[in-house]
C-alpha cells in the first residue's frame, strides 16, 4: 500500500490514444460516491469551522469544538456520550465478539449435523432492521407484559428481574446486549469462514503430535484466525461509533432515563436537528459528525498501519 | 471405547449449547409472529401459546391495514431498495471492472479512494448532504435516498466486484478482442455473465442496510408519501405504542418480508461470506 505512485516505467513511454472506454467505465460509480459521499463529508468537517455570529455564517476556526469540549451545557452531554459510546463498544467487544468466535467454532466440528440449520436460524436476527429488534426487545423486557419475568421464574431467578430499560444504571448495558443478540451473527459468519479455511493438513498435523479438541483449538486454531477477529474488531469499532438506530427506537431521541444510553449518533441527531425545545443547530451537529469522523479514523489507521501490520498472516 | 464416548459427550453438548443459542436467537420472533395472531386478553393471558380458534384474531393486522398505509411503505421501500442494488450493480460492475481489467495511472490510486467508503460511513456527512438535497429541492422524494444508497453500497461493491472479476480469463477477453468486440462488448457480454453469482452476493450485501435503515428516510424522506417500511412502522408503532396487537402485527408486517427472502437468499448470503468474499 506504500507505493502508491510508483508509475511503471514498463508502460509510461507507450504511447496510445487516450483509452476513453475507461474513463466511461469509471465515471458514474466516480461521481455519484464523489458527489454524495466524499463532497458532502469534506463539506461536513468544514462546517464544522464555521458558525452564525448576528445571522452570519462565519469562519470561527475551532471555536466549535472549544464549546463541545468545555461548554458546561454542551460538553456534559458530550463527554457522557463519549463514555457511554465505550462502554457500548467494550460490552460488544467483551460478549459479541467472543460469543460469535464460540458459536463458530462449534458450528465447524467436522460432521456436525445440523449445522446449516443452526448457522441460518443464529443470523436471523442480523438480517432484522433495528425497529424490530429494537421493539421486540422492548415488548419482551416490558413488566406489563411480564414475559421476561415469567421466563426467569422458570429458573428460578424472578426475584432478579427489574425493569432494566428504565433504569439508569442498568439501560446502557442492556442495549448493549439488545445489539449484541442482534450482531452476534456477523463474527460467527466471518469467523466461522476463517475456520473452514484452515487446511486440514494442518489440522491432521497437529493430531499427530497429539494436539486435540480444546488445545488444539487454542493453540492451533485461534492463532490462524487472528486477522479475523482483527477484521471484526474494526468492524464492530466503526459500528459502534456510528450507532445511533437502536438506541433512537429503545430510547428514544433523549436516549434516556437521563442521558444514561446517549451515544454519540444519538447526540448528532439531536444537536442537528434540534429535539422538543432544544433548537437544530448545524455547525453543531458538523462539529459532533466530525469529532466522530476523527474518532472513527483513529481506529481504522490504528488498525490499518499498527494491527494489521504486526500481525502474521499465514498463506496456505 | 473411552475416547468414542467422550467424543459423543462433547458433540452433544455442542448440540445443546448450539440448539440454546438458536432458541435466543429465535425466540423473540416467535414470540412477535404467534402473538400478533391472538386477541389482546390471550396475548397477555398466555403469551407462550401458540393461537387457537378461540384466541385468533387479526384485530391487530385491520388496525395496521386500516390506520397506516403500509402497502405503500412496501412499495416504497420496494422501489428504493430495487433501483439502489441496480445501480449499485451496474456502476459497481463498471468501475470494477475499470480497475480491474486495465493499467493506468492512477489505477490503484482510484482504487484507495474508492475504497474509502468502507470503513467511513456515509452518515457521518449527513448535515451536508441534507444541505445538498435541499438545494437540488430532492427531499421527501425517493430519488434522495435512491442517490445516497447507491453512494453507500459502491464502495464494497467495487471491493467485491474488482476481486472476482481479476478472476476472469484473459484468453476469453483477449479472443473477444480479436474478434473485434469492443470493450463495451466485452465487459457486458463477456465478463458481466461470469460474475453473476458474485453479483448475487454483492445484491444481497447491499439490500439489507438499505431494507433496514432507519437515518436517512427519517432525515431525507419523513413525508407520508416516502415513507419507508422501516420508518413506517417506527412511526407507526410510536403512534401506537399501548395498542398492542396493532404493534405485534406491524412488527410482524415488517418482519415477514425480510424473512421471506432470507429463506431464498440465504445460500447464495452464506455462500458469499464463507467464500472470502469480505475479508
């Protein structure tokens, strides 16, 4: 990825007529991701430089992300969104991505009946849009309905139910595992595709020197799918960071009870848009997607450049 | 003997942990889809049966058909969903092949920008292009969300795209060349034809973000006139929240198309992960 422009010298000196066919290939893909994606998101962080002062839209240099930071009003939310937005992130990292890498791991024992069935049914949910998942799980933790204590008396556990969702302590963490349940299906498929690509020379090799079932798996196994979980983890960061459906549909807009499940995507969607007597403000709203623009470039290149690099892959 | 019967302790209790881990993943829509078929007492009374003649009802289904116009969520949903995995194919391919096929400068310079898109999302530069949607007066119209759907699925498109397509033998496009096709012949008649299953793959990759978000129609497109069933049903169930059988059958509404074609896709879906294709 480092020589980027090292032009061939094999085929700069031929000359040929301009090759417009590639150009025409290339242009509608070109300027639609250009036009919609790349211009908006410059536009994006620029604005985040500007704001009104007496009606008129001025350059302020960092002044925006001055107020996010220090305003007593505004960076309260921010850093509460920040930190929850971890925490979201570590509960993913410290259940969905281990559970996923358990789940495949079963799922691709050799012989293992049923497996297709199992694999298909656990990526249900995956495929659900948020406001199902979201509403199911809502409908399902609710005291009315009283279907989640019913199910805890069954183990005996009723006495440990509590209305999670309205709870300030418990909210945040029972998102989080609402997502959880959702996303489960992404790692095991990634995962699980590591795993069957593992020859089985190896395999076989490792059962000669006496390397099975568990050691194997932690000895063996684990170590070949490292650039996976590597992939996941970047996948479940960006995610997270840019989150925002769930918690609008569990929580609402306010991600309440009081701020306690606000995230960043949530706070973006209420300093733009303005909520209940709070009023829009844009250069707001672009200082907040541009602080999670930076936060989501900082892990990607921390992975691109570090992770990536130090970890070995093996070519079979 | 020994070793033949712990293997058969560990396979069952990989069967157990598997079949407990299928039913959590189930179980809530289950619980959506019987229940939205029962009358409010039976969903409250016994919400674990399954319905019978005398707890069937679909009070909830004429509530969700009288009240919201889902039908026309659907279509729009439909139309949104459709013409963006088009396009996404069609110019996803072009480029695709663009990088693939020919050396040029800047070949893998484009490529990296292209390729951007992957890991930053798209949302992030919501503000503007609101701002942008506003000005060209595409809001509250589907050609908004149309537009930005596509610029969302190209880049993993082209990603996908580029990689199976490196795969095509150069001895058929270079006979096609000889043959005097042009290389818009080669590309739509010889190329396009051989990766149509990862085309499939890339179709499904891109259909469900863009089934299930919720941001942009609540952003571009909240009219009545352009909701989506995502939002239609957020909104609905909003409006609706102590109606419980009108929730369950929304929910149920929305759901069920999902599934339906998930049960068709699923193969081609799971054959594309485990083949390699995002990695």
């Amino acid at each position: 990825m480092s020589d980027i422009d090292t032009a061939d010298p094999a085929i700069a000196p031929i000359k040929r007529p301009t090759r417009w066919h590639i150009a025409v290939f290339l242009a509608p893909a070109v300027l639609v991701y250009t036009a919609i994606m790349i211009l908006p998101l410059i536009e994006t962080l620029r604005l985040s430089l500007y704001n009104l002062v007496d009606g008129q839209t001025v350059f302020v240099g960092l002044s925006n992300f001055a107020t996010l930071f220090s305003d007593p009003r505004l960076s309260a939310s921010f850093w509460n969104a920040l930190g929850n937005n971890l925490i979201f992130f570590v509960i993913h990292m410290l259940v969905q991505n281990p559970v996923g890498i358990a789940l495949a791991a079963m799922l691709s024992v050799p012989k293992l009946r049923f497996a297709t069935f199992y694999r298909t049914a656990i990526f249900v949910p995956t495929l659900l849009s948020f406001v199902i998942v979201g509403f199911i799980w809502k409908l399902i933790l609710s005291p009315i309905w009283g279907i989640a204590p019913s199910l805890m008396d069954l183990v005996g556990l009723k006495w440990a139910f509590a209305p999670w969702l309205g709870k300030p302590d418990s909210a945040l963490i029972t998102v989080s595992l609402i997502s959880v349940w959702q996303y489960v299906g992404i790692p095991m498929m990634l995962i699980y595709a590591a795993l069957l690509n593992i020859p089985e020379e190896v395999l076989e090799a490792a059962e000669c020197d006496g390397i099975t079932g568990w050691s194997q798996f932690w000895k063996i196994k684990l170590p070949l799918i490292l650039p996976s979980i590597g992939i996941i983890s970047i996948l479940t960061f960006v995610g997270n960071f840019n989150a925002f459906d769930l918690i609008y549909t569990v929580q609402g807009a306010l991600a309440g009870p009081d701020g306690s499940t606000d995230i960043l995507g949530t706070l973006l969607y209420r300093t733009f848009f303005g909520f209940q007597n709070q009023m829009g403000d844009r250069s707001m709203g672009a200082t907040i997607a541009t602080v999670m623009f930076l936060i989501i470039l900082a892990g990607v290149s921390l992975y691109l450049f570090v992770i990536q690099r130090r970890m070995r892959r093996y070519q079979f | 003997m020994a070793k033949a019967r712990t293997s058969l302790v560990r396979t069952g209790l990989i069967h157990l942990a598997l079949i407990s881990y299928t039913l959590i993943a189930l179980f809530p829509v289950f619980l959506t889809l019987v229940n939205s078929f029962k009358s409010r007492n039976a969903i409250f009374r016994d919400p674990m049966a399954i319905p019978t003649p005398s707890t069937f009802d679909l009070v909830g289904y004429k509530t969700v058909l009288a009240q919201g116009d889902f039908f026309g969520y659907f279509q729009n949903s439909m139309i949104v969903t459709v013409v963006a995995i088009a396009l996404v194919l069609l110019f996803g391919a072009m480029a695709a092949f663009a990088l693939s096929e020919y050396r040029f400068r800047g070949n893998l310079l484009m490529g990296l920008y292209l390729a951007l898109g992957i890991m930053i999302p798209i949302r992030l530069g919501t503000v503007a292009i609101l701002q942008g949607m506003v000005a060209a007066g595409l809001v509250n119209t589907l050609t908004a969300l149309v537009l930005v759907y596509t610029a969302q699925g190209l880049p993993l498109a082209i990603f996908i795209l580029s990689e199976f397509m490196r795969t095509v033998s150069d001895d058929l496009k270079n006979a096609g060349r000889i043959d005097g096709l042009s290389e818009y012949a080669i590309f739509f008649r010889l190329v396009l034809p051989l990766v149509r299953p990862a085309m499939a793959t890339v179709a499904v990759f891109t259909m469900i973000p863009i089934w299930n978000d919720l941001w942009f129609p609540l952003i571009l497109a909240p009219g009545e006139e352009t909701k989506t069933v995502t939002l239609g049903a957020q909104m609905f169930i909003g409006q609706f929240v102590t109606n419980w059988n009108a929730v369950l059958s929304a929910l149920s509404l929305a759901i069920l198309p999902v599934l339906v074609l998930y049960v068709i896709f699923s193969r081609q879906l799971i054959r594309g992960i485990t083949s390699g294709a995002v990695k």
